[in-house]
C-alpha cells in the first residue's frame, strides 16, 4: 500500500496521539474492521478503523 500524507499533520498527529501517519502502512488493512464516521456533519466521507500490527497479535 502507497502512503502519502502532509509532513506537517504528521507532526501534529504525533504530537497530538503518539502516532506517526507512516503507521497505517504497518496494518493488516485485510483484518480491519471500518465503518463510517458519521459523529458529525463533516464535508468529506471519513472512516474509522480498528487494525491490527502486521504480524502482531
């Protein structure tokens, strides 16, 4: 999986959460469970997902 993301959020991510953006890369996105974010009235579709470390239980 290609990852691109604005260096500049990745810094506010990792400030805000203790997470880079580049850890998306490390998921096993075939065991994820996703579903819509639908909390708020927001301008774009966006999702949620819980996923599992590649290779990690």
């Amino acid at each position: 999986m290609q990852i691109e993301f604005d260096s500049a959020k990745d810094a506010a991510n990792l400030s805000r959460h203790g997470v880079p953006l580049g850890l998306a890369g490390q998921l096993d996105w075939d065991a994820a469970l996703v579903w819509m974010d639908d909390r708020f009235e927001y301008d774009e579709m966006r999702m949620i997902a819980l996923a599992p470390e590649t290779n990690t239980l």
